[in-house]
C-alpha cells in the first residue's frame, strides 16, 4: 500500500501535462498534425488493439531477448578484462567502440548479415545494450576492497574461487545498475532495429509517420515507453530480492 | 477569428520554427537528397525574381509537409497523396507546381525472374521492399494481396540488398534506382505503378495556405522562377547536376546524367507543352482525392479545388 | 630492524603513525614483500596464519555463521564440519544466537567479534591483529581485549598485536616493541613486568599505570 501511495507524486505532473495537451490541441494552439490530442491518442489505441499489442509482443521478446544476451556477455567479458591489466588496456577500447557507434549507422549492416527479422531486432538491442553492462560489471569486480582479497589469499583461495565467492557477489549492486541502464537501451535498439528490419512497435511507428498518423504513431512510442518502464521495474525487482537483506541501497 | 489573433499573439510552437531566420528568406525543403527529380529547384534563378532562396536538402523521412504546416519552411517538396491526406487532417498546404506529371513510382526486380507483371510479382514469392504505410502500397495491397510475399521495409535508396538476393524486389522511382542497380551490373526490369492505376503527381511544389494569403506576390515569383529553373534544367542539366553531385556524392555522375535524362518524359507531356511546366487539372486531383478515400487513407474528402492552386 | 617472535608470545607492536606497523604485519603475514631483508620463520612447516584488520570487513551478503566458517570453505572443508568448527568459535565470543543475522544487522563490536571468531576457526598457530579495537568504543574494546586474552591463553596461540593504544598494548601484552618514528628501528623491547592472569581489575592497578609511563616516553622521545 505504501508503495501504492508513492506512486501518486509522480501521476500529478502526468496527468496535468496530458490535460494542458488536450485543451491545447481542442482550442486550436497547437495543431492536431503536429502534436495529437490525448484522447486521439487513446482512440487510436483502441481502435488498433489488436495491431498495437501484437507489435508490443513482439518487440518484448526481441528487447528482452537482446537484453539477457547482452547481460550474460557483457558480465562474461567484464570478467575476462577483470583477469589483467593488460588484457584491460588491450580490449577495454574495442568494448567502448558498443557505446559510441550510432546504431543508425550500422542497423542497415545487421540486415545484411542476419536477415529482414527478429534477428536483426535482437542484434540491435544486443549492440546498444551491451556496453553499461560490461563498463558496471567490470567497474564492480575491480573495485573489491583489497583487504577483502588479501583475507581470501591468506586462505589459500585459487583466482577462479576469489571471483565467484567474492568479487562476484561483491559486484552485484554495480551489476544491477548497469542492467538497469541497459534494460532501457535494450528497448530503444529494438525499436530501431525494426525500423529497418520492418516489425513490432518500431515498424508500426514507421508506417503511422508515412500514413501521418501522428495519433497512432504517439500511441506505439507510449507502448514502447511502457515497455522500457516494465523491464526497468523487473530489474529493481530482482534488485530488491538479491540484495534486499545486505544492501544499503535496499535498506 | 478570435482563436487566429491569438495564434498570431502567442509564443505558439509554430512561431518557435520560426526564430532565428532573417526577415525575407524562404527556405524550401526537399524531401529527399539533392538528386535530378530536384534539378530545377536547384538551377531556378531566384534572385532575378528578387527572392532569397534557401534551399534544405532531406533524406529519409524528412517530414516537409509537417515541415510547411508548422511554417518551418515557406515551400516545400511533398508527392500530392501526402498533401491531400494533410488537407484531410486540417494541415492547410496547397500545391502550386508539379514536377512529374506522371508519378515515377515503381516496383523493380531482378530481370531474370521472367516476371510479366505487377500480379505475377506478388504471386511468385520472394522478398518486397516498400514502404508500408504510402498509399501506393496499400492500393497493391488490396488489389494483388501481400500474402504470398514477404514485405520488408524499403531500404531507401541502397541497393545493396537488392544486388545481394534475385528474389529481392525494391520500390524505387523508375529513372533513378534501377539506373544505379545497372550501373553495378544488375539485369533490372521496372514495373510503374501507375500501371495499377494510381498515378498521383509527385515531387509537387507546395506552400502553405497562410503565405499564399500574406504574401501572395512572392508566391507567384516563386512559381515562375520554379518553371524557368525547369525548363533551363531540361534544355541543359549539366551545370546543375555538377552543384548537386556535389551536395550529393552517393551517386555517381554518370548515373546523375542518365537519370536527369530518362525522368525527361515524367516531367514534361502533351499536358504541359499546352498549358506549361508544373501545370495540374483538378481532374487528377479529383481522381486522387476519391482514390484515398476508398483506401480509407482519410475519413473527410477535401475539395479538389482547394488541394492546388495555379499561380 | 631485527625482530625475533618466539612460539606462544603475546606481543604487542606501538608506534606512531606511519612508522609501518601495518606494513610489518601483513609481511609477517606474507600478503606483502619486504623491499630488504627477509622474514624467516622456523620452524620451515607449514601453518596457519589468521588476520584481524582493523574493520571487520565481513561479506555483507553472507551470515553470520557463514561468514565465521569462511576460512575453512576456502580450504575445502565440508559443511557440516565446518559449521560446528564456526558455532564452537562463535560460542567463544559470546555470539552463539546471532548466526543466522546479516552483518547489516549487526554493530561495530559484534561484527568485529564474527571477525575475530573468523580469524579462529582454521586453528591458527599465528594471529595478526591491525588495530582491531581501534573504530569501537571503550566499553566493547575492554571486554573484547579480556576475550582475546583467554582466547590466547586456552589456544596457545602467537600474537601479533599492532595497535595506537598504549594502554591496551601494555594490557593484553607480553612483550610490547616500539618502532621508531620513519620506521626500520626499534625504540624499545621490553618484556612487561606484569600477571600472567589479565582482568577488569588489572586496569586499576599501578603496575599498568607504571608500563604505560615507560611506553609512553619511549613513543614520545625523538
């Protein structure tokens, strides 16, 4: 219920938004092919259920699927970069390249090499989620206190055993941040994606804009925002129950 | 009345396009990037009709009508189903000169699938490249049926797919991509579809209802220096294609000079030797309007009259 | 410096900041390497050795219980064993019932009393302590030295004690050595004059006031 209640905080500016939007465009200050109307809006999305919760699915599975693969190699070759210095300086470059290139840029490439289909869409998130999850992890496994590892040397530990009874764990709150950013990320690569790869929410925005549909093309980029804001709540959720009893950040 | 004052008054989003812009200067934006179906935009002597011309190049997705309504850009460069769907939803846009008289609207495949026709390529399976949601699409849609194809999204003006696959088949306007797809040794056959019956004007000169009524005197010169561009790019493209290669170095000169000249017979017909470059009927507006309508493309049919103007 | 520690000394290393106490242990303790010289220890077998750093530094994600059996999971031992080995040392610093609490949940001297026990688990014959005591009020830190004390006297165990504290050193202390300010010397190495058996009371006694007016001078001079 306390939950509940602190939701409301964050309705109030919503809701006056959306009220000043609708007046706005019913009185005529701002036109209704530039900025739709609220209730257009929501007109639009009941008219194209069917069409708009299909491409809702299908850009969930392509985002969450995306999502999981970047999270399991991201943590991978953070752990790989964490065994040396050297291979840090050597690789580290090459993983900021995931964060800087302009998925724009490089979504027509993925079509040549997987095809028009879910499996551009899922290499689109994969390429644009990846890199906060490599950065955090690795930042996280780094950043072990040294007396933590000298306890686990004086024991005898073997590297392998320090990385997973300690680092690993030790790392995790960094880990959850950095699949909080990349759950969002992964959402925005996989409508792009389907911009050029032509399906779910990303190819119903495209097609809304040529047919200036501005109503039904708002409508889609809501879908996808309520897409983004689920797989970010999920994330905290996993957040709370690893971390709930030792953490600060869930105290 | 009342409610139009105050769009004048207030600091409207509109007005906000607008800041930052010498007095006097008219921008026009294409929707596309500097290629030949711009050619006489690009040679129009604009200042011996005493106009300050700017003119911004697009690509893909360059929303110029919105661009036109929200009174960004004073003209701009729409295909004529795009401004009546505008029309439709109370964007005040009017046409004033038409470019291609015939719309360069085409379906090419690889040459050596032996396709007859239009109905045989949505029967014969493979891949479609087009953009969905225009109303061309939608009319193919309707009278072959996408069933036995898989329709991707257009790639725009990239052809490598379409050189990658023989069962790739990509919209494209006739004179241009087919021309760059043999030019890298592809074996192309174009299918126009007009041939489906749906043969809107395209690359339509439009501004909007409010600058015609403020300034119709600059509207006017803008026409005329429009046509005399035209006519001086159709006698000799070469000058022009030179500035706009430049601004554009995606396609080769040799593709610019080849296109400027297959695009010859779009732009100037029977039609306008008798009544000049540019010029429209409300016949083929008309024809247009009923065809959106039955496509369910807009809900209100605007007058044909009100879509263009003569100047 | 030359320092020479026998078998079962409880001996308590002063000195000012940065003179390198802390570096001296954790080279006795082998987590670091002496720039000159060598430590040798004799007899050459094997042993354990256990730390105590100045924070608990307990895995916040662990419990109690699991955190205190720690050295010997790392060292192979099974379950069961070990968690008997850890409720037996948990037992010896009074924390029996907090075995199944979270570090979070626990206070400065009950975390640092699971670290102790986590230092005794794997039967150390060598116990290094960096000014454990040093972050809990006075209270917790004489009831905690007295439980250091008779955990050295039942084990048998060899102390290394750093500590600021000069009444604690002289407290818990056989031997007290006081290094030299920029470090590498020796100020003082004296055997105190003081019971074998440590208690409350011994803190009101003068024979400690009078160890601690001799350590003292020896840390002010220079």
């Amino acid at each position: 219920m306390r939950r509940l209640r602190s939701v409301i905080p964050a309705l109030i500016p919503l809701l006056v938004v959306t009220a000043a939007a609708e007046l706005a465009v019913r009185y005529g200050f701002v036109k209704s092919y530039l900025v739709p109307a609220p209730s257009s809006v929501l007109r639009a999305m009941i008219e194209s259920r069917a069409e708009l919760f299909g491409a809702l699915l299908t850009t969930s599975v392509s985002a969450l699927v995306g999502f999981l693969l970047s999270t399991v190699a991201g943590i991978a070759i953070a752990v790989f970069l964490s065994s040396s210095r050297a291979i840090q300086r050597a690789f580290y470059p090459y993983a900021v390249f995931f964060q800087t290139v302009p998925i724009i840029a490089i979504a027509p490439l993925l079509v040549i090499w997987f095809g028009y289909g879910t499996r551009t869409v899922v290499a689109s998130a994969f390429v644009v989620s990846i890199f906060p999850v490599i950065a955090n992890t690795l930042s996280g496994i780094l950043s072990t206190e040294p007396a933590l590892r000298d306890l686990f040397r004086l024991y005898g530990a073997s590297t392998l055993v320090t990385l997973f009874k300690l680092r690993f764990p030790a790392a995790l709150p960094q880990i959850l941040t950095g699949l909080r950013v990349a759950s969002g990320l992964a959402v925005i690569g996989a409508i792009v994606g389907e911009f050029i790869g032509g399906q779910g929410l990303g190819s119903v925005v495209d097609v809304a804009r040529t047919q200036q549909r501005v109503d039904k093309v708002f409508a889609a980029v809501l879908l996808a925002s309520v897409l983004g804001l689920a797989l970010f709540g999920l994330i905290n959720l996993v957040s709370y129950i690893t971390l709930r009893r030792w953490h600060a950040s869930e105290q | 009345m009342h409610r139009r004052s105050f769009l004048r008054i207030a600091p409207a989003i509109a007005l906000l396009a607008n800041c930052g812009k010498s007095p006097g200067k008219i921008r026009l934006a294409l929707n596309w990037k500097p290629d030949p179906q711009f050619g006489g935009f690009y040679a129009a002597p604009y200042q011996a009709h005493g106009l300050d011309v700017e003119i911004l190049p697009g690509g893909a997705g360059t929303p110029t009508i919105q661009m036109v309504g929200a009174g960004s850009a004073e003209f701009g460069v729409v295909s004529a189903d795009e401004l009546v769907v505008a029309r439709s939803q109370g964007n005040d846009v009017v046409a004033l000169y038409a470019v291609f008289q015939n719309n360069p609207q085409g379906i090419m495949v690889h040459a050596s699938r032996k396709l007859a026709s239009l109905a045989d390529l949505f029967k014969a399976g493979g891949t479609v490249a087009l953009q969905r949601g225009l109303p061309y699409a939608r009319l193919l849609e309707k009278k072959y049926g996408f069933d036995k194809v898989k329709i991707v999204p257009s790639p725009g003006g990239d052809i490598s797919a379409f050189l990658a696959d023989k069962n790739f088949a990509q919209q494209c306007f006739i004179m241009s991509e087919p021309l760059t797809a043999k030019h890298r040794g592809a074996d192309v056959q174009v299918f126009p579809v007009s041939d489906a019956g749906y043969n809107p004007y395209t690359t339509v000169l439009v501004t909007s209802g409010s600058f015609l009524r403020k300034d119709p005197d600059r509207a006017k010169a803008m026409v005329a220096a429009v046509r005399e561009g035209w006519r001086a790019y159709l006698d000799d493209p070469k000058p022009t294609n030179q500035r706009m290669n430049q601004l554009n170095p995606s396609m080769a000169p040799e593709v610019f000079a080849g296109v400027a000249d297959a695009q010859k017979p779009f732009i100037e017909t029977d039609e306008t030797r008798r009544n000049g470059l540019g010029s429209m009927t409300e016949e083929r507006w008309q024809t247009l309007i009923v065809q959106l309508k039955e496509l369910g493309d807009i809900q209100q049919a605007p007058a044909a009259d009100d879509c263009y103007r003569a100047l | 410096m030359d320092l020479e520690i026998a078998a079962g000394e409880f001996i308590a290393i002063l000195g000012p900041s940065g003179c390198g106490k802390s570096t001296l242990l954790r080279m006795i303790a082998r987590l670091a390497e002496p720039t000159a010289g060598r430590i040798t220890i004799q007899p050459e077998e094997q042993f354990q050795t256990s730390f105590v750093f100045q924070d608990a530094h307990l895995l916040p994600w662990r419990t109690v219980l699991d955190n205190a059996a720690l050295p010997l999971e790392l060292m192979g031992v099974a379950r069961e064993e070990r968690y008997a080995t850890a409720r037996t040392a948990l037992q010896q610093v009074s924390l029996y019932e907090a075995e199944d609490r979270y570090p979070a949940q626990l206070s400065g001297g009950m975390r640092m009393r699971v670290s102790l026990a986590r230092a005794l688990v794997a039967h150390p014959r060598l116990l290094l302590l960096d000014e454990p005591f040093a972050a809990l009020d006075e209270i917790t830190r004489f009831r905690l030295d007295t439980q250091l004390r008779d955990l050295w006297r039942t084990r048998g165990i060899t102390v290394v004690f750093v500590t600021h504290s000069i009444s604690e050193a002289a407290f818990l202390a056989n031997r007290a050595v006081v290094l030299t300010k920029r470090g590498g010397g020796i100020k003082l190495d004296r055997s105190l004059d003081l019971p074998l058996e440590r208690n409350d009371d011994l803190r009101m006694d003068p024979r400690l006031g009078h160890e601690m007016k001799l350590l003292l001078s020896a840390m002010e001079e220079e």
